[in-house]
C-alpha cells in the first residue's frame, strides 16, 4: 500500500533503489516503512516552509463555512476564509480541486493545527509586480491595466499591482 498509488499502480520497478525507514526489529529482521520515511520528511519540509516563508503547493479538497481543506502530500492542513484570496470571501467551492501554492502561517509536528495563507502569498507577489510596475511608470507611458470597478468620478485601474485612476473627463463610451 505504501508503494502504490491511488489508482493501485506501483510506484517503483522492481530491482529499483528506494529509501525506506526501520520501524522495528524483530526475530524475522528489520521492518521497514516507505510511507514514515515520506511523512517524516514532509514534515521536515513543512516545519522548513513556516520557519522561512517559503511557499508550499496543496490541493485543495474540500471546503467549509471557515476555509479550505487542504492536503499536502498526505497531510491535512487548513487556510481559513479570510486567509484564500486578496478579495473578500466568496464561493470556496470554486477552489475545490485546484492545487494552490500557500505559505504555512502555524504548524504543529503532529500535523493536527497546519494552518496556511494563500493571501499572504497573494500579498507578497502583488507587492513584487507593484516595484516592477512603479520602474515603468512615467509621463507619457502606456500601460496595459485591468478595470477593478467604475464609478461617477471615473474607473480604477489595476495596472500590476498597482491602482490608477482614469478620470471620467478622460473615459468614453
């Protein structure tokens, strides 16, 4: 089972080289376990992510009215309403299936409280393109934006991470 995938089909060929962890020794020898050699070192790999803020992919499987269930490698996780998207919080059925890269905001070894953000994310990336973004704006320069919202006074323009204003004496139908 711990060599299988989930349709059944072996990971490895036979005669292939794989790491595996001894998790007991008895009179028949040392039993050895593919799948706690994988757990440990995810969870090496997720105390590493929070420690240092590096992201991290999950795939989301489920939702509830607080967040998203999330699964990293065989470990449940979850990112909280507030923490899916920059905008408010919208139909988190839309997310299920999708496979997201979050940052891991709390982590317990035992893998009971992983808590994750994608908006951090979301955050630290919007903030990236906004200095590229300012590096190219000047007088005269034409920029491709997408249209947030219009109002009476005029439409907001999201230019990369940046907001512009079009005034309406400057916008026609």
């Amino acid at each position: 089972r711990e060599i299988s995938d989930a349709a059944g089909e072996l990971l490895f060929e036979p005669g292939a080289e794989i790491e595996a962890q001894v998790v007991m020794v008895d009179a028949d020898g040392p039993r050895l376990s593919y799948g706690a050699l994988m757990a440990n070192l995810l969870t090496e790999k997720l105390e590493e992510a929070a420690q240092h803020g590096l992201p991290i992919e999950g795939r989301v499987d489920g939702h509830n009215k607080g967040g998203l269930e999330v699964r990293i490698g065989g470990r449940r996780a979850f990112c909280p309403r507030s923490q899916v998207d920059l905008g408010p919080g919208e139909d988190l059925s839309i997310h299920v299936g999708r496979t997201y890269r979050f940052l891991v905001k709390q982590f317990d070894p035992t893998g009971r409280k992983t808590v994750l953000s994608r908006r951090a994310l979301l955050e630290q990336e919007a903030e990236q393109q906004a200095v590229e973004t300012r590096r190219m704006i000047e007088v005269g320069a034409i920029l491709d934006g997408t249209v947030r919202s219009v109002q009476a006074f005029g439409a907001f323009v999201d230019l990369g991470g940046v907001d512009g204003l079009i005034h309406v004496s400057e916008l026609s139908w």
